[in-house]
C-alpha cells in the first residue's frame, strides 16, 4: 500500500536466515495519473495519494475538503453553500472558481469528470465509495490539456469478492448554533461477482438542512461499476452513475454588517428569487484495456453525459440541457535505445459538448416570460500528446512530454427577431497552444527520490465566464483569452526506517493573462461575477508533507504549505 506522501517503497530481497519466511519481491507501486504508470520513484513531479480510510473513516464524507486536507499545496474549501460547490485550488489554480472547479483536471475512476472548456462538475461523485485518490501538484497541460493547477483522479475498487458483501453507512449530525438543524447521509454498497469479474453498485443520498437560512440540500446517487476480464491480457472495466440533486438552496454572500448582526442569514435577495439549483446528470464510459506480454499496454475509453440543471440566479433564470462526450486513447510501450531503457507513450483526447442555454428573467424562484438569452453553444477539443522515459543510468530518468490543444468554442444566437438593438451575436473562437514537459528523477538509494522540472501550461475561459459579458450582450466575450504559464519544481521524497515517509518541493509558476473574476456592486448586477485577463502573476510556495507510524494501527500525519501569490503586472479594466 502507498504512503500518503507518494514514494518508492522496496523489500529486502537478501537471502533469509534458514527459520524465516520465504521473502518475496513485490512489484513497484505505481500510480496511474500520470498517464504511464511508472514506478513512484521514476516520476519528477509531486504526486500523492489519499487511501480510503482518510477519505471516508468517521467522516461526512460531503465534500473533497475532508480527503484533500492533509496534501500539501491543495486548498479545498467548503463553503457550505451546496449550490456552488466546493472551491478547490492547487498551487492557486483555481481559486477564481465561483462555482464548481477550475484550473484542475478532475477524473472518476478515469473518465473526464472536466468538460472540454475546463469546467470540473462533483456531481456524479459519491465520496464515500472512493478507495483511493492521486492528486498531481503542478503542471499538467503536457498530459491532460486544458489545465494548469494539476490533476485530481479518484478511483473505486469493485474487488471480487467470493460472495455478495453488503456495506451500509448511515451518518447524521447537527450544528452548534442550531440543533434543530439537521443533516441525515446514508450509503448502500454492493459488491458481487459478474460472471469471471466483478462490479460494485453505491447509492447514497445527502439530506442536509444548513445553518444558514435558505441552505436546504437534498442530493441523492447512483453509481454503478463493473470490471470484466475478455481474455488473456485483455480486460473491460464500465462506469454508469446518475446524480439527481432536486434542492440545492443559495443562501448568498453577506456583507459585514450584515454578518456582524446574524451570521445565520441569507442575502434578501437570494431569498426573493429563490436562488439556488436542481441537477439530473447522467454519465457512462467503458475502457477497453489491453496488457502487452512484452510489456507496456494500450487503452481505449468512450464516455457521454447528460447535465439538465435548472438554475434561479439573483440576476437570471438559467435553463441548460448539456450533452458531452469523448474519447480517450493511449498507447505506452518499452522502446531501447541501445543499451538505454525507454518507456514512449503516444496518444490523444477528444471531448465535445452541446450546451442549449436559455436564460428568462427570474420571478420569485420561475422563470418568467421575457427571454435575456437564447443560444446554442459547442466547446470541442482535441489533444494529441507524446511522452517519453529515458533510463539513463539505473538511478535517474529523464522524462518529457509534448502535446498540442485545439479548444473551439462556437456560439449559435437564437434570440429572434434580429435588430440594431439586439444583432445576431453568434460567432466562433478558436484557442489552441503547445505544452511541454521535461523532467529528471534520481534515486541516489531505494529511500530516497530527488526531482525536478520545468513546463508549460494554458487555461481557457469557460463557456459561463465567455457568457457573462459586462455589456449583457449575448455570445461570447471577444476579448476574453486563456491564461499561460511556465512552471518551476525542484523536490524530494523518500522513507525513512520504514516508519517516516515525507515529501519536500518547492514551486513556481510565472503567470501570464491571468484569469480573474470581478463583480458590480447591487443593484448593478446582484451576484453576477464576469471575468477579464488582468496581467501578469507569479505564484511561489514551499510544500511539505509526512507520515509517521507511532505504533501498529496508529499514523500522525502533517502537512505545511508557504504560498506567495502576487501581481508583478496588473491592469483591470473592469
């Protein structure tokens, strides 16, 4: 099993006394996020991973702030506000989130919970049934594309098991300021064998009655997973999860007066328009694998969602029918080079997504008759990628990667009739960049990793942040780009006795077009939050991380993260 801070762990395969065990040599851990799966300690990047029993032991299990609170370098914060979301941010990427994720690529159980715009929805994810995550710090528009904080995958665990095993968890809970309010979590887990296979069927459901004044939530899941062996080398592994959430509440923002005088409130205007959100989300995929006798393996995944939400702002009613689906393939293989080891994976990514998009003015929670907007919406994206892992010495591997992103995004007005005052504001961006990678990892022993490496990374707008225009016209904003940048790492992990396992890196990002979000004062636009490139930043950081194991059974973990996140040129122009 691996550490929390990931590491290279090895067995002591020397000749044992006659009276001992037979001593056997486990196979390298590996991780999966980086495309590759190489040995821990050939990766120059900061990875880490979260078990299961941190993720969902004696916890709520609401939201990925409680998994994502002992990793370094990750800020996850819950705001209690279960329409919005939860803000997460890795290295400061991200935090320009007002709803769901950004910056970071988020997969389940390695289908795309991201969209091909860069816009990260929770809402097919049943925390309680994840047995492990990997989080990969820093970045990653060289492997995943369009994002530039690193990548969050979590994964489910549908084992064999040699007959039905049934598994109930029933949480409740209240709040110290209010104990007549409440919040109820069940989960239902099944695991059954499927023919030569297995599968794993969750349901779950989340009542949740907030201590502030309109927070009610009710979310409720199915998801459903189902592993096939086809043949020798070959397997099937397929995902189906629905998530109906009917009730998600906005309770608002406060201003500090108002937070001095009841901090239980809601803004009275998040309460006149009844805001908050209703989600059916649907999503599938199947990954087809196939592990090569001489080493290596090819994959192939096919994946589609279904998203209708429902939406009462402060300043709108948003009605949106998303459809999205896609493609993923990789192919990695054992090449030498003479005397020299090297591991090549090639493939690409293929996302597209439709989003019918009508917004009415809100009246009390419905939409009324007048129509603000009415478009239809394509985001498409296609990345072809390389990496390659070069053994230089049995000690240290150099690995690089390159790929290429073309991000279009097509608007189609359908707000008729057509006019001075309201022209046909369809039209077309297209944005695409080149990513790349390298990175070196030296294992001076079996304890020890020291990497670093240096790449490149880029960030669109989403459709929501191309959407809100500041002039209220529809399309999508003109002048809005995607944010770059370069990334710097230098770190060290490793495994002390057997008993300590720590990681060190120190980062830096040089920003450029950094994407921020900036609102008008009520009564201009309540709520409303557009978005506009403002210059250039430098984020900074130290991270650290270890496990100690005081006695069998018993681990003390830590985490100390230093941030420096500024300006080195800002112009708004908002």
């Amino acid at each position: 099993m691996l550490p929390r801070p990931a590491s290279a762990q090895q067995r002591d395969t020397s000749p044992p006394p006659q009276d001992s065990l037979k001593v056997y040599t486990l196979p390298p851990a590996v991780v999966s996020v980086t495309r590759a799966n190489p040995p821990i300690s050939k990766i120059p990047l900061a990875v880490h991973l979260v078990e299961k029993t941190e993720i969902s032991r004696g916890r709520p299990t609401w939201g990925l702030d409680e998994a994502l609170a002992t990793v370094p370098g990750v800020y996850a914060a819950n705001r209690y506000n279960l329409s919005l979301d939860q803000r997460i941010s890795i290295r400061g990427f991200g935090a320009r989130s007002a709803f769901a994720v950004r910056g970071i690529k988020v997969l389940l159980d390695g289908i795309p919970q991201t969209l091909p715009d860069g816009q990260g929805q929770l809402t097919n994810l049943e925390l309680g049934a994840a047995d492990r995550i990997e989080v990969l710090r820093g970045s990653s528009s060289a492997l995943f594309g369009n994002a530039s904080g690193g990548v969050i995958s979590i994964w489910t665990d549908p084992a064999a098991p040699r007959q039905v095993v049934e598994e109930l968890r029933v949480l409740a809970g209240t709040f110290d300021r209010h104990l007549d309010r409440t919040w109820t979590k069940w989960q239902s887990s099944t695991s059954f064998r499927a023919g030569s296979g297995s599968a794993l069927v969750t349901l779950s459901q989340l009542h949740y009655a907030g201590q502030r004044q309109h927070s009610d939530a009710d979310f409720r899941n199915v998801n459903s997973r189902l592993h096939l062996p086809l043949g020798p080398g070959w397997s099937l592994a397929a995902t189906a999860d629905v998530g109906w959430d009917p009730r998600a509440d906005n309770p608002g923002a406060l201003t500090a007066l108002e937070m001095a005088r009841n901090p239980d409130s809601a803004a009275a205007i998040n309460i006149t328009t009844v805001a908050g959100k209703q989600v059916t989300q649907a999503q599938g995929g199947v990954t087809v694998r196939r592990q090569f006798a001489s080493g290596g393996e090819a994959a192939l995944t096919l994946f589609g969602l279904t998203r209708d939400l429902k939406n009462p702002t402060t300043f709108a009613y948003i009605d949106l029918g998303r459809l999205a689906y896609g493609a993923r393939a990789t192919i990695t293989r054992p090449v030498s080079l003479g005397s020299v080891r090297q591991r090549l994976s090639a493939g690409f990514d293929f996302q597209r997504q439709r989003d019918d998009r009508l917004n009415h003015g809100n009246s009390g929670g419905r939409p009324d008759t007048v129509r603000a907007l009415d478009q239809l919406e394509h985001v498409t994206e296609v990345g072809p990628f390389l990496q390659s892992a070069v053994e230089l010495t049995p000690h240290v591997t150099v690995t690089g990667g390159v790929r290429y992103d073309w991000v279009s995004f097509d608007v189609t007005d359908r707000l008729t009739p057509f006019t001075t005052q309201n022209p046909d504001d369809s039209g077309r961006r297209l944005m695409n960049a080149a990513s790349g990678s390298v990175g070196i990892a030296a294992t001076p022993s079996d304890e020890v990793t020291v990497y670093a490496n240096v790449g490149t990374s880029f960030e669109t707008p989403t459709t929501t942040e191309l959407t809100n225009r500041p002039s209220g016209a529809g399309g999508f904003n003109p002048d809005l780009q995607p944010q770059r940048a370069t990334n710097f790492e230098v770190g060290v992990r490793g495994d002390i006795v057997g008993r300590l396992n720590y990681s060190v890196a120190l980062f830096q990002a040089n920003v450029r077009d950094e994407l921020i979000g900036y609102a008008y004062p009520p009564p201009a636009s309540p709520g409303r939050v557009f978005f506009q490139n403002a210059g250039r930043a430098r984020h900074r950081g130290v991270e650290l991380g270890a496990e100690l194991e005081l006695v069998s059974g018993l681990n003390l973990i830590t985490s100390w993260t230093y941030s420096d996140f500024r300006y080195t040129s800002y112009s708004f122009a908002g």
